[in-house]
C-alpha cells in the first residue's frame, strides 16, 4: 500500500473565518419565535440566556465571521484536525471508491463540540458573564463546555439527563475535573425538573428535559447565569463550519473533491459544520456533491418526523423554531448514541433538507456497530457511537460503489472518538443491543402538543 494517508494543514492554516450559511440560504428564513406569545421573539428575550454577540451572530447574515485571535489560540490546541484517507478500510471493503474523514476526535474534549464551546465561553466571558448553565445528554457536550468554562475561567452548572448520569461515570468525572457542577436530570434543583419527579419518580430524563432544568436556572438568576446549547442554533452550526473550511482546503492537497459527504446528525451541528462549506460550492461554484445527513431508527426527526413548529425543550421556555421534529415531548429509547437524542433538528439544516439540498437517511443501532467495529479494526480508531452513523453510510456507499463499478470519493466526519462509550460496546459485544425503529404511532401522538403558530403575515 503506498500513496499519503494523512493530510495535514500548518498551525498558520488555522481558518480565519467561520462561514454563515445564512448568507447564501436558497430558502426563506423563518421566524423564531417567543414560547409565551407565539409572536417572533426579540432581542431582549433572547439576551435573558444569551449574550448579544451570539444573538448577533444568530441573526447574522454576514457571509464570513472572523474568529478571534483568544479562540483561535485554544483552536491551536488541536486544530487543524487531520484529514485521513482510510485507506486500509477501502482495502477491506475492496471498493473502488475512495475514503476520507475529518477526524475531531483529537480535541482533547474528544469531539468536536469544543469548535462551539470555546466560541460560546469566550463571547460570554467577554460580555460579563460569570458562569453558564448547560444540559448534557451523553456528556460529550457538557465535558467539552466544562474544558472551555475552565479556560475562560467561567462556573459552569451541568445537567446531565439521568440515564446518562448513571450509565457514564467517567464523562461526568471528566466534567468534574474540570471544575463543573454536575447534577442528575430530572433534578430537584428546578421547579420543572421537581414536576417531572413527581409524576414519574424514576424518569431516565431526556435532552428535552434537562435544556428545561438548565434554561430555567438561567432564566431566574437575573442576569448572573447565561445559558449555552450545544447545538441545533445558528451560532452553533456557524461556529462548526470550522471544520468544513479546513476540510476543503485538505481535500485540496489531496487532490481530489468529495462525491459525497456525509455526518451524523443529533442537533445537526458537526454535519453542517462539515458540509456547509461544500454546500456552498454546489450553490456558488456549481459543484453537485450530495451532502448526507445520518440518523438512528430510534430518533428519526429528519426521515419521519414534522416539519413544523417546535418547542425546543419539554417545558417550553426555549424559542419556537420551525424545524423537523419528533415533538418536544419526546422521550427517546435508551439507544447508546446519546448525542443523538434530540427531537428536534437545527432549523437551517431542515430548511435545507425539506427544500431537497440535503439528504437524510436513518440507520439501525446493530448495523451502526457492526460498522463501528469494521471501521476501528481497520483504522485502529473506535468511534462515538454517534459518529459510528455516518460510518454505516459511508461503508454502504463504497459498497454500492463497487457493486456499480464506480469510483466515488467520499468524505464523512468522524466527529468524537469512543474511548468512554465502552459501556455500549461491552452491550454489543454480548449481544444486548437491539434494533429500535421509532413507532408512527409515537411521532403522531406527539404532533398534538405542538404550539398552534398563527402567523399574520
Ligand atoms: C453531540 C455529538 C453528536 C451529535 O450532535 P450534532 O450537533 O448533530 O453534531 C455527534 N457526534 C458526537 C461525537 C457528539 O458528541
């Protein structure tokens, strides 16, 4: 086997510029909207969690945002990420089609919700905040913000949704380490996390009910805490593109342009982050690359889910977005891909998968691992299981590939390792795991709680 494996950028490479996809969005925005009104929501209600440079890059549709030198400083950590040709996967799966991904599994959060964090703990640190409130399903976005709070020297209160709390000692330990609060949620700390408690003593909690929990501390603080999310927001997905941007330019070197890219979707965040750049090539420079969105059976808000209307958690106290969702009543089966849980999904990446920019599909929990470790065998690495979705596509591309005698280049983003998910591994291995597919009945009897949105104009 001969031919260069890995492409790698310089430090001095490090992009100068996240890329907002709102500047070139083919669709018409919608409004997000105030959860007590309806009527869409200002300013000053969304100032109550965030500051107002994220508001303003929330709204933004500036086409590139510079990133600022104290951010770019942390990025310098472990950014430029590599780009790695799996070469030795290609050889096992004896496919024509070539291998490539973006590995942000070398932050020393582990994943690529660092990009974000260090984003948000820096504009909060520099608006005044002394200290974030966050949710955490499986503890890959709350160790990341707990790393990037510690940074910016900021308290950090984490809630982190109880199946998880008790099946992942070690994300919540690393969380501590760095210097965050954690609490089981549904927790006794909040008036809704005491609601949900009292009708159902043992709920396992969900992402739905723990973005209410840390909303709600942050709402009642009077300005002491703001709050931060990990995903789903325009900032959010703005602050991945980091990842997209040095991808094209690694693709580059490598000398070769991707027939598709492809990622995993939970809020939407290290997919957009990834394939918004090269959404912009198809939109501006005419390139035709299918961009790919991957989901579990068991959470399927982009396959089977409404495009409508929203809350984004159980309580509704966050904005209604208008956005493919499961209904935020949603309670999610105990699937290993904690990260994948949400019922919702980032409103620009719906708006781009309804108008036919963006493919989704979904994949089941067994076939996700069996390419997981297919994947880890042949290129050493275990993957999230999150990230493990887009590894099934990716091997079932190159498959079909080679039954069309096709070269096809792919590019997936390998976005977390797995080196603390060996819980979910150790059920695979035995045999414990099963296939869930998300009964209609469930989507349907969830569709009735949607907010009645009656916009006028
Ligand atoms: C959180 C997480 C995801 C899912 O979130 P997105 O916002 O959709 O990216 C995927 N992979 C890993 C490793 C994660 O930690």
């Amino acid at each position: 086997m001969n031919g260069q494996t890995k492409f790698m950028l310089a430090e001095n490479d490090l992009p100068k510029y996240w890329y907002n996809i709102n500047a070139d969005m083919p669709v018409a925005p919608e409004p997000v909207l105030n959860p007590q009104t309806l009527e869409p929501v200002t300013p000053e209600f969304l100032s109550i969690l965030f500051p107002m440079e994220l508001i303003q890059q929330e709204v933004s549709t500036e086409r590139y945002i510079e990133i600022p030198q104290e951010i770019r400083e942390i990025y310098k950590l472990y950014r430029p990420t590599p780009l790695i040709r799996a070469r030795r996967l290609e050889k096992a799966l004896d496919t024509p089609a070539h291998i490539y991904y973006k590995y942000e599994g070398v932050s020393p959060a582990g994943s690529h919700k660092l990009n974000t964090a260090t984003a948000q703990a820096f504009y909060n640190k520099i608006s005044g905040t002394h200290a974030l409130t966050t949710e955490t399903g499986a503890g890959q976005w709350g160790s990341a913000l707990a790393l990037a709070c510690n940074f910016f020297d900021l308290d950090l209160e984490v809630y982190m949704v109880r199946v998880s709390y008790d099946s992942k000692p070690y994300r919540r330990i690393m969380m501590q380490n760095f210097g965050a609060k954690v609490y089981s949620s549904p927790s006794n700390i909040t008036d809704f996390g005491r609601s949900v408690l009292e009708k159902d003593p043992n709920s396992p909690g969900s992402l739905g009910i723990a973005i209410s929990e840390a909303v709600e501390v942050a709402a009642l603080s009077e300005g002491k805490k703001k709050y931060s999310l990990g995903s789903v927001l325009n900032h959010v997905l703005l602050h991945q593109t980091v990842i997209g941007e040095e991808a094209l330019m690694q693709m580059d070197l490598a000398g070769e342009y991707p027939d598709v890219v492809i990622g995993c979707v939970g809020g939407g965040s290290n997919f957009s982050g990834l394939a918004y750049p090269f959404l912009r090539m198809n939109l501006k420079e005419g390139k035709k690359t299918r961009l790919l969105a991957v989901e579990p059976t068991a959470t399927p808000s982009l396959t089977k889910g409404e495009y409508t209307f929203d809350y984004g958690d159980s309580a509704k106290l966050t904005p209604v977005m208008k956005m493919y969702t499961l209904g935020h009543t949603f309670m999610p089966a105990p699937i290993h891909a904690g990260g994948l849980r949400y019922h919702g999904m980032a409103p620009s990446l719906s708006a781009l998968c309804k108008a036919g920019y963006i493919d989704a599909i979904a994949v089941k929990q067994l076939a996700t691992f069996d390419a997981a470790v297919q994947f880890s065998r042949a290129e050493g690495i275990i993957p999230a299981p999150e990230s493990a979705h887009a590894i099934r596509a990716t091997i079932d591309e190159a498959l079909d590939a080679k039954q069309k005698g096709e070269k096809r280049t792919i590019l997936f983003n390998l976005s977390g390792h797995g080196n603390f998910d060996m819980s979910a591994y150790q059920a695979y291995f035995e045999g414990k795991l099963d296939d869930f597919i998300y009964p209609d009945e469930e989507i349907k009897r969830a569709m009735v709680d949607l907010p009645q949105v009656n916009l006028s104009k």
